[in-house]
C-alpha cells in the first residue's frame, strides 16, 4: 500500500551531547569535555551519509526538511553547525524551501553560535523552554532560568529567523503546579512565537525519574492535575491565535512543522548518528542505528551503515501506525484511508469498539472522518489500543 506523502524525504540528524542530562531524559547524549569529539561524531555523519547517497530513496528524493536534534545540538560551536549542515548540503539535494530547524537548550546560546546557524542557512530554531516555573525547571534539572529562556528568545528572534518555536513539558509533580503551568503558557503565548510543542512527561526507563518512582516518590502529578494542566494550554494557545493542529503541537497559520508532520503521514525519513530511527515508506521498512556512540562510531569508520537493527512492516503493523498516526492530526482519519489498511490487514472496520468510544464522548465520527474529541485527546495512546485491537 503506497504512503500518503510519496515524494520528499525528511533528514534527522543526531548530536549525542548535552551539557548535563536531564533525570527524566532516555535519549542518548553524553557530556561534551572537549569540541573535539563532536568534530569525529560529525565526521561519522558525513560518512554515514554517503552510504546512503547510493539507496533509494535517499539517493533521488529531495530533502523537505532536515532537523538536527539531540541532546543538544546548541553544545556544538557555531562553525562545527556549519560544517555539519554544509556537509549535508554537498551530498543531498534540498528543496529551495526546505525546512532546517535545530533545536536549542537557552542555557548554552551565544551570539557567536546564532551567527553559526543562520551562515549554516538553518531558517528554524527549537527553543527548549520547557517551563517558566522556577520549582519545575529546577525538578526537571534544566541549566537555564526562565529569565535566560526569555533573553534566548528575544535573542534569536531578534537575529531574524524565518520560524521560532518553543519546546514545553507537563505533567510535573512540584508545588503549585497548575498555577505555574498557566502562567507559563499565558507569558509563552505574550512571545508569540511561530509554533509551540507542549509534551506530557513521560517517565521513561533506566531514568534517575523511574527510579525515583520505583521507590515510591512521586513524579507525576494526580491525572485531573495533569489533565487540566493540558486543557489550559489547549485553550491559551488556541485562544491566542494557534492552530491546534497535532495533539500536542499549536502553530500560527502556515507555521506546521513541516519535519514533525512527515513522522506521521506516512513519508520517508532518514536519521544519521547514534540512536536515530529511520522509515523508508518505498519498502516499508523500519530501522534504526546503534545507540551506543563509541560502538556506532567504531561501524561506521569500519565502512558501515551504523544500523543496528530493522524490520519489514506487515500489513497489520502499517494498518495501526497509519490509523494511530492519523488520529494525533486533529482533522482525524479518514475512514476511506483506514479501511483500505484494515482490509489489507485482514481486519474489519470500523472497530467494534468505535460505537461505545462515540457514546462516551472520546471520538467524533462524520463526513466520513474520525477524530479524537478534546477530551479524547488526553487519552489517546489508551484509544490507539482500543482502536486497533
């Protein structure tokens, strides 16, 4: 069954170091001692993209969006983000308008690295706020003050880059939690950037945070705070002029993240460094690299890809990807698209539980569409089971 975008490919790029890791981050990132290592690391990704300028379709289809994530892409030097992108550049075709955003801890940014980006020709920065509240920024061990978050932004957005968006996490134990999420959401929507992301926290394993919770201390709020907190963002953002356009991403008209989108409409997208997990929508196959840096390091100067693993969909797997993907959009799914899936699939539609998720307010059905209602946003990875069973 062919994807539904079929043309373009988005390109993620890996930057394994951080300043100082977070207690509730999984990602693979370590401590940059020295600018050095991040010189081999770039290096690794150049070469390991060059294996790929000989595989389709890496090889023909342009690059529509190219996002360099982490860890922290901002522990890099300006001219390292040059070198990196510039190599990009030389060995992949980019669209004239494609999307280049690279994420940003507020706490490491310079001058001197802003000037990086924009002579890297990168158009969009992902600002990683998280919370404005004092008590949470300090639960979440982030390096930055809600103060230098703010000067970040008027930084950034001063120096004239086409999209700005800011990062937020909810879904924090810590005192007067509401009220500080509110506030935080109202003075984020005063900055008005481009595109907002606002994620619950997810207790991930082998964190500091999941050990924490193993010994009975509490991570997360109850689920009515939790709730509330995600209902008051919803209705800030989208009162102050944002398109709910993605369960958990808000964006000024026109200003969609366009590499967020082909995660979950079914392209192809390619990741390079350790840890990063790719889709190739031409054979349907899923696969991802190793995620230890040294090991992953060590295969690629060995002449190889770096992937440490993969695997070929089968019909039932792309039947609830696809459907569950579709329902993060809040336009929904069209049922059209989904029976086609199911039928592939060997599966009925619509599912028998549809009806009662309808009754009880948690899905919407008409014109042939069917989407989460608010209150069914909230639930949607306890839905996405349900609805795929």
């Amino acid at each position: 069954m062919p994807p539904v975008r079929e043309h373009g490919v988005a390109l993620y790029v890996h930057i394994p170091f951080c300043v100082r890791k977070c207690p509730y981050c999984a990602f693979i990132s370590h401590e940059l001692k020295q600018l050095e290592q991040a010189d081999e690391v770039i290096a690794a990704i150049h070469r390991q993209a060059d294996l790929y300028l000989q595989r389709d379709p890496w090889a023909t289809e342009p690059v529509h969006s190219l996002f360099i994530g982490g860890g922290t892409p901002s522990t890099l030097s300006g001219p390292q983000v040059r070198k990196l992108v510039d190599g990009l550049r030389e060995r992949f075709t980019f669209s004239d308008d494609a999307e280049c955003t690279i994420e940003v801890n507020p706490g490491n940014l310079t001058d001197g690295k802003v000037m990086g980006w924009q002579q890297a020709g990168l158009n969009r920065v992902s600002l990683g706020v998280q919370s404005l509240h004092t008590p949470t920024l300090q639960r979440l061990g982030r390096i930055h003050t809600a103060e230098q978050a703010k000067r970040g932004f008027e930084r950034v957005r001063d120096a004239g880059f086409a999209q700005l968006s800011v990062d937020l996490m909810y879904g924090i134990e810590v005192e007067d939690a509401l009220d500080g999420w509110r506030d935080t959401v109202v003075q984020i929507a005063s900055w008005q950037p481009d595109h907002i992301s606002a994620y619950a926290l997810t207790i991930e394993p082998g964190t500091p945070f999941e050990r924490e919770a193993a010994r009975g201390i509490k991570v997360k709020p109850d689920e009515e705070v939790e709730m509330a907190q995600y209902e008051v963002a919803r209705d800030v953002f989208v009162g102050s002029g944002y398109q709910h356009y993605e369960i958990s991403n808000w964006a000024r008209p026109g200003n969609r993240c366009r590499h967020n989108i082909s995660y979950w409409d079914g392209g192809s997208y390619l990741a390079l460094g350790p840890a990063g997990h790719a889709y190739d929508a031409l054979n349907q196959v899923r696969f991802w690299n190793e995620i230890d840096t040294t090991r992953w390091l060590e295969m690629v100067e060995q002449g190889g890809d770096g992937v440490a693993g993969r695997e070929t969909l089968d019909a039932l797997q792309r039947y609830e990807e696809r459907l569950a993907l579709d329902l993060r959009m809040i336009e929904g799914a069209s049922e059209e698209v989904a029976q086609r899936y199911a039928a592939a699939a060997g599966k009925s539609w619509p599912p028998p539980i549809l009806p009662v998720l309808i009754e009880h307010g948690l899905v919407v059905r008409e014109a042939g569409v069917i989407r989460y209602s608010e209150r069914g946003h909230h639930l949607a990875d306890e839905l996405e089971v349900q609805l795929t069973r």
